[in-house]
C-alpha cells in the first residue's frame, strides 16, 4: 500500500517514525514527529494513534508520545538465546570484577550490546543494554573487527570512522595497525574513545567454527587505566565458559531471533 501524497509505503513511514525516537526521544509532540518524519500532521496523527492503540507508542500527562512497553518488550526477544546463554558467565565476571560488565556482536558497521550487568560506581555510559556503538570506537567493537574477513576490515576503514570524543581513534592506517595487533594479542583496550571518564578492555568469543561471535569486556573508569590488563585472565575465563556454552548449540543458532 502506497501513500498518494508521498509515494511512500505505510511501513516506511511507520519506521520513519520510530526512527525519530531513536534520534530526537525519548518524548516527542505529534508537531515535531511530523516534523522530522516528513509527514502530514493529519497522517502523523492516524499513524500515532493506531500504534498508540496496540501499545507501541504511549503518552504522557502532556500528550507527548513515548515508545511503549509493548514495543520494549518485542525487542527483548532480538538476541535472547545469546543473552540466555551468556547471562550466567556475565554476572560472573562482574561478581569477580565488581565492575561493568557486558557482551556484545557485531550488527553491520556497529556493536550492539546483548547484554550487561552495571556496576554502582558512576561510570560514564556511552551505551545500554540493546544500543548500538560503532566498531572502532569501543573494546569490544575492537576485538570484533579485529577478527572480521580482511574485505570487511578493509571496507569499513575506508568508510566515515566518527569521532566519538577527541580521544577516538580514526586514522585508518594507524587504526588498521591497531586491529592487526588486536587479533595477535587477544584483546582490545580503549581509553575515553566511546565517552569522556570511561575506559575499556575486552576479549573475543569464538562459536563452533571459531569464528568469534561475540566480544565480551568491561568499562572501568578512566583512572583505573592501568589497571585494567589484570582482569585479562578472568575475561578470558569467562569468554571460554560462553564459549562451551555456546558449542552445545547449533551453528547459526544464537544469532536466531526470538
């Protein structure tokens, strides 16, 4: 079904809806999503409450729409078996560690975090449970590029690398270095390159062909850099136990959905 005004499908401009929240939320008016998705108000209108109506989208006392519970919770499926498998080993590390921990994998150019269990201390986030980072800028993004086809490396260092803080790292020949030395070490650390205040270390988590399907790692606070290369043989403890886990399923299995 197509829309006259636009040529645009109902599907693309519910998704352009949603992708406003991902951009512009957490609370938007029914003038600024029509704003920013293009739409007529009176179509932004219909749309809004038809998701509103299945629970979607909710509202505040201020008739500002929000993303609703019904939405949260069909998202919680995206990645559960991984999560389900990893859940155990990641408290673990941080009842080992007492600092945030969390797994990541690799969707297109970014890492997205599956999981993860936060510390009290008040370290700055750059991410949440089911955000999204872009590779080179995080530990765990690090170690999953590191291990990625040399083609796929190649493409995404010549591709726009964002500056995340000053910090980040976005030369690509230095860059480029940097993985080779990732993938003969086994592990990646990173310093206030994904926020200010915040470092990082992470290792790889191999499937059953030993491709790595996952990176699972720490943030600590920026003081505690030197610190950070003693929980190695604990990560890579943990990383083992995921990966036997992960050796009793099916190839392809944990990447499923639902």
């Amino acid at each position: 079904m197509r829309a006259n005004e636009t040529g645009r499908t109902v599907t693309s401009r519910v998704l352009s809806i949603f992708e406003a929240f991902e951009t512009h939320g957490p609370s938007l008016s029914l003038s600024q999503l029509a704003e920013l998705t293009g739409l007529p108000v009176s179509t932004a209108h219909r749309l809004l409450g038809e998701l509103h109506a299945w629970g979607a989208l909710a509202r505040d006392e201020q008739g500002r729409y929000q993303v609703g519970l019904r939405l949260w919770e069909l998202s919680q499926s995206a990645g559960r078996r991984l999560r389900d498998t990893a859940r155990p080993y990641l408290q673990d590390l941080f009842s080992l560690t007492q600092e945030t921990s969390h797994i990541a994998i690799r969707e297109g150019n970014e890492a997205l975090y599956v999981d993860r269990v936060y510390s009290s201390k008040r370290v700055p986030r750059a991410s949440r449970i089911g955000g999204r980072l872009p590779l080179h800028a995080t530990a765990v993004g690090k170690v999953l590029l590191a291990h990625e086809e040399p083609w796929f490396r190649e493409a995404y260092l010549q591709g726009d690398l964002e500056a995340r803080t000053r910090r980040t790292h976005i030369d690509p020949a230095a860059l480029a270095d940097e993985l080779g030395q990732i993938a003969e070490q086994g592990y990646a650390v990173t310093l206030e390159e994904a926020r200010a205040g915040a470092c990082s270390i992470a290792v790889p988590v191999a499937g059953r062909s030993d491709h790595v399907e996952a990176a699972v790692g720490l943030v600590l606070l920026s003081t505690q850099r030197k610190t950070l290369t003693r929980h190695l043989p604990v990560l890579r403890g943990v990383a083992s136990r995921i990966e036997a886990a992960i050796a009793r399923y099916p190839s392809g299995y944990l990447r499923q959905r639902g």
